[in-house]
C-alpha cells in the first residue's frame, strides 16, 4: 500500500537522496530566480534558450531558474585542495514547463578521484532507477583533439561533430574526401561502441598525437575504475554523446538511459571550460536526472480508482457511516459518497437503503 | 521473448520501396501486403511490427520512441532537426532541395527577398548564411503558384524531375542540398536494441552498395 502512492519521481527523489548522501553530498537549495544577467551570459550551456523572466519592484530582471548547475559554479569554492559537493532536487522551468531535476554537482580542486566518483554515482543512479540501463560515456577532450588533428575547424568542425552525435557515416565520409587520416580517425570513433576493450585499443591504434593519447588514457584508467566496480556490462564507450552541443564540456561526458524511457534520462559530464568562463579557478563535474520522464515507466497501480464505494442518501446516522467507512479502510480505499461519482470506477459498491447496508 | 523492432515507414513509394529491402533483409511481414484498414502490421516470429505514417511525421514517431527505427527523407531532418541517429543514406528518394524562380527572375538587391516555402527552417539556415534578408511566406502545398501570382519573389522547395517548374514557366537557380531517403533510430532504443538495429542496418547497406 505504501509502497503503492509513490509515483516514480517521488520514490527515485528519496533514494537517490540516501545515494548522494552516503558519498557525502551536501543538500544545495537554490532560490526559485536568479538575476537574468547570469544565465544571458552562459546561453549556451542552457538546454533550451527559452527563459522566463519578470523585473521585480525595484527594475531588476529576474529569471524562473532554467537551471541549476550555473548557480553551483558562480558560488565554487576557489582554493587550493577546496572541494564543494552538493546534490539537489529543483524544478527548473524551460520551454513554459516545470521540469523535476534531480543531480549532483563537484565543483573545486578536483582531482582522478572526483571525477571517477561522480561517473559511478551516475551509474549507481541509473541502477536505483531500474533494472535495464545503460550509461554511455565519451571523453570532450579526445574528440577535440581528435578534430585539431585533423586540421577541422569552423563550419567543417560543426559538421563533423553533428555527424558523430548522429552516428551518420555517410556524411562524415563526404567530409572528410581527400584526408585519409581523418576519415580514418573520425570512422573510428563514430563506428566504436562498447566495453573498453573493445573500444579502448581500437581508437588508440589511429590515434597520432599526444593531447589524443592522453584523453584516451584519461579514459582508459576510468574504465579500469568502472570495471572493478563491476559496471562493464552497463556502461559502454560512444563518441556520440557530446559531440553537439555541449562546448562547454571538456573532459569525461555521459548520458544514462533506462529500458523502456524513449529519451536519456542522466546527463552530464566534466564541464571546466563553464567554470573557467565565470571566471573561476576550477574544475567542475555533474549530472542531472529528469525525473519527469519516469512518468513514462509508471506502472498502472490498479485497474480501480477505490476498492469500496460507500453510497448514501443523506438519511444515515454519522455513527453508522464511520464504522462502514472505517472497516473498509482496513482492507483498501474507500469513498463516502451521495452521488455516483462518473469518472471513477470501484471495485465493491455498499449501498445504504433505508439505513441498512446492502452490498 | 524476442526483441521487437518497430518500424515507421513513410506512407506512398518510398515506403513501399523501403519495406521491400527490409523484407529482402530477412524482416518481412506477409499480412503488410494485405490491402486493407489495418494500421499496425506484425511479424512476431522475426520480431518486427510496421506502421503506416504520414511521410513528415516518421521523424516525430522516431525521436518520440513509439518507432525505434524510420524511414524518412533528408529535407525532414533538415527541417524539424530530431534528435535521432541517422544511420544509413538509403539513397532513394533521391531529389534536391533548390530555390527556383519565374525564368525571367533577377534578384532583387537591395529589397527584402520574398520566399515562399513548405521548409522555412532550412530557408531560414540557408540565406541567415547568405546574410540575405528575407520574408518568409509558409505555404503547405502549391509552392509553385507563389512567384506565379507575384505572392514571392522565389520559392524553396523539393526538385525531384522539374517538370512541374518547367510546365509553369520556372526554373532552378540555386541548389540547396541534394536530398535522400535515411534510415533513423531512436536513440534511447539504440541503447538496449543495438544488436538488432546494426543488423538491420548492415543488411541494408549491402543493398545500397550492390545498387
């Protein structure tokens, strides 16, 4: 019964609660508005550039938060070996609809151990969430060294992270006609997908560079990491993710999804360049969860609205009525009516005639 | 339990043309060839189930995940941009996405450029890259009357033979990009389906190169 009135978004908000917690995640609260200026000069890291705004009594604007991560990094902490980790559950507002959002943020001095951190809290996520996921992850720093490499810049580079992100082939082969090394190398990533072993030595056999090796080496020990903690068969690598978009993400990037919700349900990833933009010395790493997609999977709870419908006409002793009305709350829902309500449905009707019951 | 694919294919030829390289693929559907009401057909045994769709909404049922897989024509990519992989160029379906204008058209500099469109999001990205000031005028059919009736100055629009452009006195003057029949994936039921889906995927990309 208990277990039955939580709706999906509620039940994931308290576990994942007890998640972030137990790695010692601070709750973060953030006010309903933010000074429009904040979000004006990021518009670019915003998921949609629809925000709602009003000016307040004294002429300032102000915004219905489309966001939550900015106002983490504005208020980060700067010295040296200074870590801030917070979680949060926060309607965000895009697009004119409220948007239930739950997530993580470490901003600070982070160091290997952070970022891996974070990645696992992701998957551990996706685990309380249901029983099929799949975490994806891709490295920013590796793609843009992989199209530096390449000599790809302005349009030619947009092009060809669109066609990453869509895993379109053929495109990217009309592209990059005349460079073989390119064709090679961006092939590579966009046909990979997998474990690490089956990703990992395949990119690193095309790669030329040392900015390349390094993000893949940056991948290839949190992979070890994933795997240890015996995720290998939840997460796989796919350059797809991140590749549009998501410029202000410079290192690991990721998107979760659940069996049976037809969009990614977490997103994030390693977003310094963000940080480095507000002007702060430091390096940053979150998620969201849209918990409103989890409507998607809400199982029905029951084919009946109430399990016994009590109706009366009006002439029965108050007395009489709370004792049916409470023995039937023992053993399920019910409703006292005096009507027939018409857009409910029950299971078991007492109906009371002359001040008797008759089922 | 097998996997079950869903497949929306666009209503007309080039659905028709799509489900026969599906079919020769191994996923064939006998009751489909059925004339008949039905709307959903299914072949539970090779585990697939196909949908008529109008030819403009595949991309909507795909992005949406009532279809893991679609097949739809570029100019609807390039219009509503969907968020979905975009796996294969079936390279059917095969026309351009062009301007085209009365014969005796001359551009109108210094004057805001009339345009009548069916794709006012794929007008917009091509002369915003032109700098080109422009007034869009959003029709849903007869593009072609536009510039006839002086309603624009030029029309973009699909190109397939150009017929319909030469029997009233139009021609192209301008190509936008050449247009295709692609093969799109939900991306979400890419995660938990990739297995089937690159089979699929493989299978009809050998057809396309035995072309």
């Amino acid at each position: 019964m208990t277990d039955e009135i939580w709706k999906n978004e509620e039940r994931a908000v308290f576990t994942l609660r007890s998640l972030y917690r137990r790695y010692g995640y601070a709750p973060y609260k953030m006010s309903r508005f933010e000074e429009y200026d904040l979000y004006v000069r990021n518009k670019d890291f915003l998921v949609s550039d629809q925000i709602i705004t009003f000016s307040d009594g004294s002429g300032r604007l102000l915004a219905l938060k489309p966001d939550v991560t900015l106002s983490i990094v504005k208020n980060a902490p700067e010295a040296p070996g200074a870590v801030q980790k917070v979680y949060y559950n926060e309607n965000v507002y895009r697009d004119y609809r409220e948007i239930m959002q739950a997530g993580l943020e470490c901003v600070g001095d982070l160091g290997d151990y952070e970022i891996a951190e974070a990645v696992l809290l992701a998957v551990k996520s996706l685990k309380l969430l249901g029983d099929r996921f799949v975490l994806d992850i891709s490295h920013m720093g590796l793609i843009a060294a992989v199209l530096d490499s390449c000599g790809l810049s302005g349009q030619e580079r947009k092009q060809a992270m669109d066609c990453l992100r869509r895993k379109n082939r053929h495109e990217l082969e009309a592209l990059c006609r005349g460079s073989d090394v390119a064709w090679e190398k961006l092939s590579t990533l966009l046909s990979c997908r997998g474990s690490g072993k089956e990703v990992l030595d395949r990119v690193a056999a095309v790669l030329t560079t040392d900015p390349e090796r390094q993000a893949l080496e940056e991948l290839r020990s949190l992979w070890k990491i994933l795997e240890t903690s015996g995720f290998e068969n939840a997460v796989r690598l796919d350059f797809s993710v991140g590749s549009g978009g998501m410029h202000y993400y410079s290192g690991v990037v990721f998107r979760g999804y659940l069996a049976g919700i037809p969009a990614s349900i977490l997103s994030g990833g390693q977003y310094d360049k963000l940080a480095r933009k507000m002007g702060k010395r430091c390096r940053a790493i979150g998620f969201a969860i849209y918990l409103d997609l989890l409507q998607d999977g809400q199982r029905q709870d029951s084919a009946f609205d109430v399990d016994t419908l009590i109706l009366h006409d009006g002439t029965v002793d108050t007395a009489v009525l709370t004792a049916a009305a409470e023995a039937a709350a023992k053993d399920g829902s019910v409703l006292v009516t005096e009507v027939l309500p018409k857009d409910r449905n029950w299971k078991k009707l007492v109906r009371f005639v002359n001040g008797e019951a008759v089922q | 339990m097998k996997t079950m694919i869903n497949v929306a294919l666009p209503k007309g030829r080039l659905g028709e043309k799509a489900y026969a390289m599906l079919k020769q693929s191994g996923y064939d559907c006998p009751s489909i060839e059925d004339p008949g009401r039905k709307l959903i057909f299914e072949n539970p045994e090779k585990g697939v189930r196909y949908f008529w769709v109008k030819p403009s909404d595949v991309a909507i049922y795909v992005e949406r995940g009532a279809a893991d897989l679609g097949i739809v024509g570029k100019d609807i990519l390039l219009e509503y941009q969907p968020d979905v992989y975009e796996l294969l160029d079936l390279k059917m379906g095969k026309c351009r996405m062009a301007v085209a204008g009365k014969k005796d058209f001359r551009d109108p500099a210094g004057q805001t450029l009339k345009v009548a469109t069916k794709f006012p999001n794929i007008t917009r990205n091509y002369y915003s890259g032109k700098c080109r000031d422009i007034d869009i005028i959003h029709l849903n059919g007869s593009i072609e009357l536009a510039p006839i009736l002086g309603l624009s100055h030029v029309i973009v629009d699909i190109v397939e033979t150009g017929t319909t452009l030469k029997e009233n006195n139009l021609m192209v003057y301008e190509e936008i990009v050449p247009i295709s029949a692609r093969l799109i994936a939900n991306i979400a039921s890419y995660q938990f389906k990739d297995d089937v889906i690159n089979e699929i995927c493989e299978s009809l990309r050998k057809q396309v190169e035995e072309l």
